[in-house]
C-alpha cells in the first residue's frame, strides 16, 4: 500500500458495528488509516490548532516554571529534552529529537480514590496561556474518546470478540496527548523531528499540520508520507492493539521531519487501557508474531514515563510490547 487509505466512518460514528474491508485491510497492512465523517467540526480543529501554537509562543521562563517533573509527567517537555532511539553505544552523538511539546493525561479529580493506585493519575497542570486552554483540549478530547469508542466497536466485530471486549476496558484509562511543536531543520541536518519509533498504546487520533513531515514505512520498508485530505483525521492502532489481536493488527514504525522551513504543530491523542489492564492476546496468534507475557497497563506506563528522562535506564532491553517480523 502507497497511501494511506481515507475512510468515512459516519456509518458506524454513531455505534452501528459495522467493520469494512478497508478499515480491516488498513490496520493489518499498514496500521494507518484517515477518517472522515468523524463529527469533530472545523472550528473545534482549528481552535485546537490555534491554541498549541500560543501555548508555545510563550517566554522560556514560563515553559520552565511549568516544565514537566520526575513525579508530575504533565507540563512542557523542553526542545531537545527527550533521547532519541536509545543506542548500545553510550557515547552515541545521536542529535536529539528537535520538538518540544506540553503532556497531558486524562483528567481526573484529585479526591478520587483511583489516584491513590497510580502517579499517573490526577488533575492536568493546564498552561497559564491561553486562558481557555482546559476547555478546549477538554470539548477535543470528548469527541477523540467518542470516536474511539466507536472504533474499538468494530475492531471488536472485526477479531470476532464478544460486544465490549475491548470498550469495558477504559473504566479510568491512562489515555494522555503531547502538544507539539516542531521548528524546521535543514535536510543536511539529518535531524528527525521525532525518531522512527512505535506507539506504545492501543491507538492514536492525530490532526496532521497540513504543511506534511509526517511518514509512515509500510511492510515494504519504505517511506511513505502520511497525507490526508482537508478535515480529515489520522489513526494508527499501536502495539497494545497488534497484542490484543495476535499480530493481525500491526503497530507501524513511523517518524516526523520538518525540514519545510515552518513551524509544525500537531496534538495527537493516545488511547490506553485502565491502569490494572492486562495486555496479552485475545484471539489466536498471527504466524511470526512475538510477545512479551502478559503486561500491565500501569506499570508498563510509568517505565515509559520513567524511561523518557535521559539519565534513566531501561529495566530490560525488551522495548516492546510484541511486534511482527517485518
């Protein structure tokens, strides 16, 4: 598959169970598909778009007051902060990725009792500007939840599952966002925006910036750039759902290179279970596909927060959740 394949999901937004040949074709082929008729308005879009480029107009000073911390993974993430694809060489002069972004997790009362199980749960430390940043990330992210739902209706359909299978898994779900700003480089640089990497989670929704830099490698091995038309959202399914569905389902390498001379913004929103969720498979396993045992939700969340701060060592070399030989 050349492109990625544009899908209207209006027939089944508002939860008719009904998993077409291309959707399916798409999530064991190549892990991402566009969607139209999703119901998220073009206003809703472009405040979404408008608000992550203030939240980092602001001066340095404030991103730092606001950075994020060790025990507090909610706030901005410094440009260049991050490592990139970890090397056996520990010397490695790898450049570092070049964004910065602002995380987010879902939103949860502190007086709710689920925060005592987890540091990953808890109220957002929402950016001192723009004013309304709560209320539009939040009205977004209602409808990311909505169309996820939906989606995880006819994944079900789709693996021959019971109905909620996988939708009875989200009772206070660990779904987070990056805010993300990426400053152009030049070709020359050879500098990646965003590594090649996977997502970790059962699937990611993404507003793509229109100026492109985002791609995709198929089973081929090679590059493709994720395009999409006007409106339309991108979905990828990560490795929590390629585990859920045996390897049938594939988690798909893919990387950022900004090298048009603008700054790029982008929110994706990463859809994972509730903290004391297993993941390991639900149906029957696909012919090379390779797995960890089963893993938890939360812990497995937390070595990756724990993971991103560049003095911090991996627990295993075992990086992954499961993945296909490609």
């Amino acid at each position: 598959m050349s492109t990625i394949p544009v899908i209207d999901i209006s027939s089944f937004a508002n939860g008719r169970d009904i998993a077409t040949d291309v959707l399916v074709h798409a999530v064991e082929h190549v892990g991402f598909f566009a969607i139209t008729g999703h119901g998220i308005t073009t206003e809703q879009l472009d405040a979404m778009h408008t608000l992550v480029a203030e939240v980092f107009s602001v001066s340095m000073e404030d991103k730092q007051r606001q950075a994020i911390l060790r025990d507090n993974y909610r706030g901005f993430i410094p440009l260049g902060f991050f490592t990139p694809n970890r090397s056996d060489d520990p010397n490695s002069d790898t450049p570092a990725d070049r964004y910065e972004g602002f995380k987010l997790h879902t939103e949860v009362d502190p007086a709710d009792p689920i925060c005592s199980r987890s540091a990953i749960y808890g109220p957002n430390r929402w950016a001192d500007h723009p004013a309304n940043m709560a209320e539009v990330v939040l009205d977004y992210w209602a409808a990311c939840d909505r169309i996820a739902n939906s989606l995880l209706r006819v994944f079900e359909h789709a693996l021959g599952l019971d109905p909620a299978a996988l939708t009875s898994r989200f009772d206070h779900p660990v779904t987070n966002m990056t805010l993300l700003h990426y400053p152009p480089s030049t070709p020359d640089e050879n500098i990646h925006g965003i590594h090649p990497h996977k997502d970790t989670n059962v699937l990611t929704i993404l507003h793509p910036d229109p100026i492109g830099g985002l791609f995709v490698r198929t089973q081929d091995g090679d590059w493709i750039e994720a395009t999409c038309p006007e409106g339309a959202l991108l979905v990828n399914t990560g490795d929590m759902m390629e585990v859920w569905s045996g390897g049938r389902f594939v988690s798909t390498p893919h990387k950022v290179v900004n090298t048009t001379g603008k700054q790029r913004y982008s929110f994706p929103w990463f859809l994972v279970p509730s903290h004391d969720e297993i993941i390991e498979p639900l149906v029957p396993l696909q012919p090379g596909f390779e797995r960890r045992d089963g893993v938890e939700v939360g812990p497995w969340s937390l070595e990756v927060w724990r993971t991103n701060w560049p003095d911090a060592i991996p627990a295993d070399d075992d990086s992954h959740l499961g993945t296909l030989d490609q």
